[in-house]
C-alpha cells in the first residue's frame, strides 16, 4: 500500500528544537521512504488564528515556518509545501464533515480544555477568544486537513493521538453514511525525541517565551538558555523522568543530537558536575544548528524562491483537494 503523509504546523512563534526532533525530521524520513507516494506539509495559519495574534506580523511568522521546514529538509521535488488559507477545500471539507461531527465528539477531547485554559490567561485579548466557536471546532478542521488529501500516515506526538482517532471517527461516519471514501488514518510517532521545556520539564517545549531553544537562535542565546535551564537537586547527570526530570530532558537532547545513548553519557558524565555536561550540551547543540541556520539564511536571502514553491505546490495541492473534494459531493448529493 502506498502511503499519503499530511502534517503541519502552527505558525504561532518560532520553531524550535523540540519541533524537529519530534516532528520535522520524521517527515524528511517519510518522505524519502520508498512506499511514501504524496507529502504534503503546510503551515497551518486557519488554526493559527484560534487565538490571539498579531495581524501585522502574522504573514513573516507563517513565512518563518516555511523557511524553517525547507532549511530543514522538507524537499519540494517530494513534498508539496503549503499555507493551509490558500486551499480553500480544506474550510469546505470542514463544513461538510461539521454536518456529521457530534458536538460530544469534541468536548470528550482534552486539547479543547487546554486551549481555553491557554486563552484565558491571555488576558483581556484572551477573554474574547475563550468562547469562540472555532476553539471547539478546531479538531473538525484538523480531520479535514488530513482526510482533504486521503492521508493515511501522520507523523504526530503521542499527545494528539485523541485528535486521530477523531478524525477516525469522523472518517468511518461518514463513509457508513455516504459509501466509502476516506481511508483509515495511522498515526506515526517516533521512538524517543519527546523534548520538554527547558524552564519546567513537566511540559512541552513551547514556541513562545524563554523555554525552548529556536532553531534560529544565536550561539549565545543557545549557550545562556542551556546554562539557565532547570536541573535537579543533586549533582548526578543520571537520566530519572520521575526523580530528575531536568537533567533527563537534557540527556535526551544531548542523546539525539550526538547519537551517543544516555547510558553512554552517564559514563562519560560520572564525576562530573552539571555545568560541565550543560557547557558540552550548548556546543553541541551550537554545532547541530549551524549547517540549518547556514541554509535558512540562503533561502530567507532569495524569497522569490520560496514564492516559486509556494505558487507550485499549492496549485497541485488545489488539484488534488478538489478532485477529492468533488467526490465528497458526490456522496453527499451536493
């Protein structure tokens, strides 16, 4: 079986390292693979503005994403490289599966609390975000992005699995209802590469604020977050999730990117005080965004490059979405 990939991301700050070892390197894997038949990854700006935002630097932060998913690896000669406004089938898909999508389905999912929880300590600018539609409805568009394109593998972190098995859902109503059309989706994730944030280890590295290391950040700024991040009491560089969640986030990072495993650095670390492993850490981690921030810099110097792409991927992408779409109609009688 040949094998359809969709995923994307939020343009809502700036990528950072946890987004590429737990996504964005899975899809340059993906998409050479040998069975992988269509790729598509987008900046996902329709679910970016579910909350608040700045309209005057929106359009430089979903420029941002993309530059940072070409400088990465994503290649447009295998994958098609979108912003999810400019395939007008994805809000229509959304509509139509809105019609068969119980709203029980919704309110079951812990990623609707979350972003309300997230909105209301917005703010003033938050408060008129919290009770919008869109933050309940946002999983609809999610199915409707990957069902848009028939994808049947998407490369996800083991947090948005209840979103899957929505789209899932979703998927098998709708083709009890209209006959069979869209295919069963597996999710794909990653052994490993889960990186937390580097001020508090019991949550995901954020795009915003000070606890994620960008993958545009200087070598400084890299060195100084790595250098302020949060241990653990003690002094052993010893990997313990429950007890040393600080030291073990780290390990992990320094694991991924050095392709030593953490016994390894156990041993090597045995003795040793932790600003000796978080001084080696910061090189390392120095080292491995050099060659990225090397080609982002090239791409962001030539931007009718990416306009190029951007204009041809998209046209095929609005080929595919209609001619799935249209199928869609059919079914329904539209």
């Amino acid at each position: 079986m040949t094998t359809r990939i969709f995923s994307g991301m939020r343009p809502s700050g700036k990528l950072h390292l946890g987004n590429y070892l737990g996504a964005i390197k899975n899809w340059i894997a993906l998409q050479d693979a040998p069975d992988t038949a269509q790729c598509v990854f987008a900046a996902v700006d329709l679910h970016a503005i579910t909350t608040p935002y700045d309209p005057a630097t929106f359009q430089q932060n979903v420029t941002n994403v993309l530059l940072d998913y070409l400088a990465a690896g994503v290649d447009p000669k295998k994958s098609l490289l979108i912003r999810q406004s400019r395939v007008p089938q994805h809000t229509e898909l959304m509509w139509l599966l809105s019609t068969i999508s119980p709203v029980g389905w919704l309110e079951r999912l812990p990623n609707w609390r979350e972003k309300v929880e997230q909105v209301q300590s917005m703010g003033d600018r938050g408060a008129s975000y919290q009770n919008n539609l869109s933050l309940l409805s946002y999983p609809v568009l999610m199915a409707a992005d990957i069902l848009l394109y028939k994808a049947n593998l998407v490369p996800i972190g083991d947090d948005q699995l209840p979103h899957i098995e929505l789209t899932n859902e979703v998927g098998a109503k709708f083709n009890h209802l209209f006959g069979d059309t869209f295919p069963n989706v597996k999710p794909f994730i990653a052994a490993g590469a889960r990186i937390m944030s580097l001020q508090d280890p019991t949550k995901k590295m954020s795009k915003t604020g000070d606890d994620g290391i960008a993958l545009t950040d200087t070598p400084d700024e890299v060195r100084g977050k790595i250098k302020r991040a949060t241990t653990d009491s003690g002094r052993e560089v010893t990997f313990d999730e429950t007890a040393k969640p600080g030291i073990s986030n780290l390990l992990t990072i320094f694991s991924t990117l050095s392709g030593k495993t953490v016994g390894e650095l156990e041993r090597d670390y045995a003795g040793k005080s932790y600003g000796d492993f978080k001084g080696d850490l910061a090189e390392v981690v120095v080292g491995f965004l050099a060659p990225f921030q090397q080609r982002r810099a090239e791409l962001a110097a030539d931007p009718a490059t990416l306009a190029r792409i951007l204009t041809e991927s998209e046209e095929k992408a609005r080929i595919i979405a209609s001619e799935n779409l249209a199928e869609v109609h059919r079914a329904m009688g539209l």
